[in-house]
C-alpha cells in the first residue's frame, strides 16, 4: 500500500522567514509527486515532480525530488500571509490507475 | 470553462437519509475521482473512474456508491448516511497521468 508522510504537520513563522516543508513516501513503481496549495476550499496545484523533472521553481516556490531518499520538499521564501494554507504532497503510482495518494497535510501559517 | 463544479455546496441530512452528491466536469478529462478530507486526514480516495463506464474502490469506500453517467458526470450516492460520514467531499478529474488533477469546490456535507 502507498503511504505517504509530510512533517511537520504544523508550522508557525513570520513573514519573511524561508520555510521548508517535507514529503516521505513509499510507493511501488514510482510516478510522479506532486505538491498543492489548499487555502480555504479546493486543493490548487502547485509542482509535478518526475523522474524526469526533479526540480521545479515558480517565484518565490520551489520543489525538488530525492529519489534516492524516497522525498521531496518544498520551499518557500520571502514567506507572506498569503502563503497560510495546508499544503498537500501526493504521489502515483505507474500502476495505480492515475489514482493519487496524499498525505495528511503540512498547515503553515504566517502572520504579519 | 466552469473546470469541475459539484452540487450542492452544503447539505445537513440525519442519520439514516440518502442523498446523491453531483459532479461535473467540462475538460473533457478521462478519470474523474471522489475524495473525502476530514481534519488531519488529508484527501482520502473513495472511488475513482479511470475512463466512461468503468469505476473503482478507493482507499475507504464502505457507505458509498458511485455512477459515471457519461464522461462529464460523476456521483457519489450515500443510501444511508451515518455521522462518521460528515465531512468536506471533492470531486477531481484528470485527462492523463502526466496533468495534475484539477479539483471542485467541495460539498460540506454533516450527518446528525
């Protein structure tokens, strides 16, 4: 069965401070990864992360994929409140059926 | 585009009363999916539809079923809904394995 696992399950900071979040997973015939931003309703897409594309950046966000650790993370710098979300780390399986696995979730709050 | 949209918004039932949760996709996307997400749980896959006509048993399907009337539609039935069953329900789809999966608004749904 896949599982995945992301810590911390909370966190606090301030804006401005850089933070990163953490994704484990165990998967049989690994995928893709991918990472979604959840404010108040529907998860949005942030990264797909593949063998092929281990590393991905858009502003002050980035990702990248550990294979060799079964990991991923995320980063976030220059944090502002607009980052306070639950952010969601998925992984597939090439034989799942395009069935994604979440994890339980990193919520991150950043005040003023 | 409306994306995936779901009905209804918010739904108080009591225990034992049925009901049918309405999604609908306009993206043309193969797989269509049913999540539940309860409080530090993360997304947790119910059933899923790789293509028109065929679905299957996710991760927690007990107290569900499921219809795929047509490549836009997915529904999700409780026959007889108990209080473990309240909770925040997503309706997702997905053109291939290598897209994200593009979520609904979600259904609040609370069992009494």
């Amino acid at each position: 069965e896949d599982k995945v696992v992301q810590s911390p399950l909370s966190l606090v900071v301030h804006e401005g401070d850089t933070v990163t979040l953490n994704c484990s997973y165990e998967v049989t015939n690994f995928r893709s990864l991918l990472w979604y931003k959840q404010e108040k309703k529907a998860p949005t897409f942030l990264f797909m992360l593949t063998s092929s594309g281990i590393e991905k950046k858009s502003g002050r966000l980035s990702s990248i994929l550990d294979k060799k650790e079964l990991s991923s993370i995320l980063n976030i710098t220059a944090t502002q409140t607009g980052d306070s979300a639950i952010y969601l780390c998925a992984v597939e399986a090439k034989s799942s059926g395009d069935k994604l696995t979440f994890g339980t979730g990193t919520r991150l709050a950043v005040r003023p | 585009n409306a994306g995936v949209t779901q009905t209804p918004k918010f739904q108080v039932l009591k225990t034992g009363q049925s009901m049918t949760l309405q999604c609908a996709q306009d993206m043309n996307h193969n797989s269509m999916y049913w999540y539940r997400q309860d409080p530090g749980m993360g997304l947790r896959l119910i059933y899923y539809s790789a293509s028109e006509g065929t679905t299957d048993k996710g991760e927690v399907p007990n107290g569900y079923n499921v219809s795929r009337l047509n490549k836009r539609e997915f529904s999700l039935r409780l026959e007889s809904a108990a209080p473990s069953q309240t909770s925040v329900y997503f309706c997702a789809s997905r053109r291939t394995g290598k897209e994200t999966q593009y979520f609904g608004p979600g259904t609040r749904l609370l069992v009494l």
